[in-house]
C-alpha cells in the first residue's frame, strides 16, 4: 500500500500544497496532523505507524513534515525500514527502501536535517530578541494566563478542603498538574497528592 503522512503546524495552516504531492500517485490513505512537529507522539502519526507493513511505501511532502530533529527522523526511519517499509520525501526527492543502506542518502538526509534545525534556531532567537525589544517598549504582554483567578480560588478550595486530586482536577480544566500545582505554591496552596 501507498501511505500519505501530512502535518501543519496550526489549525489555520492549509495542507493543499502537501496533498498536491501526493497527486497521481494512488496513495491508498493519508493520515494527518495539526500540530507541532516536536512532538513525536502525534496521533495521526501514530495511527499511520500502526497501518503501515511491511512493503508499504510512506508518502511525506517533506522532511521536516515528518519530524522535527535528526535524531527523532533517524530513529523514525530506522524503525520503519527495519520492518520492511520505504519511505519517500518528495521535495528532496529521496527515498529509504529496507533492501538497501545508500550512504549517500544517509548523508544527504542528515544535512538536510541540520540545516532545518539551524534555521528552527534562528527563528527561535529572532522571536527572542522580539519580545525583548517588545518587552523594553512596554508592549509585550506575555502570555495569556491558563487559568482565571476565580478558577484558581476553585481549584484551591477543591484541593485543600474538598481533597479533590489534582490529576483529576488538571484534566478536567485542560492543564498539567504541573499548572495547577505552579498556581497552588503561588499563594501558598499545599495541594494533595496528584492521584490518578
């Protein structure tokens, strides 16, 4: 089987110019995400992971659609064309196969790697010196508190006089307990055991 794997950073992103890659080619399935590619653990990825066997071929646009670092793609493909799948980046034009180690590609791949993480570092030190400019002018905000003060005196109540989780509670205010706890210690809350 031919499989399609597109990814777009935000919702508001257009996958028109990933699919169009993928025309003509009889992809049999395309799986997607909307999301950042840092982060390994994509469903979409992950289902696509789970369909794909060996013989199968996986369709990406391009390398950094796949992943976001040298080492989580390496592993990616170590792994895929270790069961039996090849794997091929259409804008660079290369294709992993498991029958057969080209050096060459490797080496390409591995540039290509570095220099999209290079250019992720860049982007990283220009937002910086952004909001330090930003900061310095007295317009930058920063961002939006996860949660209201009235959620917090909530969450503070639940916690100290109910004995509510805070697992339980982070879940169902959509944060991390990492978050809940962060808001907790601000005031002096002593939370209660994370639980499950």
């Amino acid at each position: 089987m031919d499989i399609g794997y597109i990814r777009v950073s935000t919702v508001d992103q257009n996958t028109a110019r990933q699919e169009a890659a993928f025309d003509g080619l009889g992809i049999n399935k395309v799986f997607e995400d909307k999301a950042s590619g840092k982060d390994v653990h994509r469903p979409g990825l992950e289902r696509c992971l789970e369909v794909l066997r060996e013989g199968d071929t996986l369709h990406v646009h391009s390398i950094d659609r796949l992943a976001r670092n040298v080492l989580d793609l390496l592993s990616l493909l170590s792994e895929l064309t270790g069961r039996g799948v090849s794997v091929k980046f259409h804008k660079e034009n290369l294709t992993f196969t498991p029958d057969k180690e080209n050096p060459f590609q490797r080496l390409q791949l591995q540039v290509l790697g570095s220099v999209a993480e290079f250019e992720r570092a860049l982007i990283r030190e220009r937002q910086k010196e952004g909001i330090a400019i930003a900061k310095a002018a007295g317009k930058y905000k920063g961002r939006k508190p996860s949660l209201t003060p009235e959620q917090v005196a909530e969450l503070r109540k639940r916690v100290d006089v109910d004995g509510e989780k805070v697992a339980r509670l982070a879940r169902e205010y959509g944060v991390s307990r990492q978050t809940v706890y962060e808001h907790l210690k601000r005031k002096g809350g002593a939370g209660h055991s994370e639980g499950t």
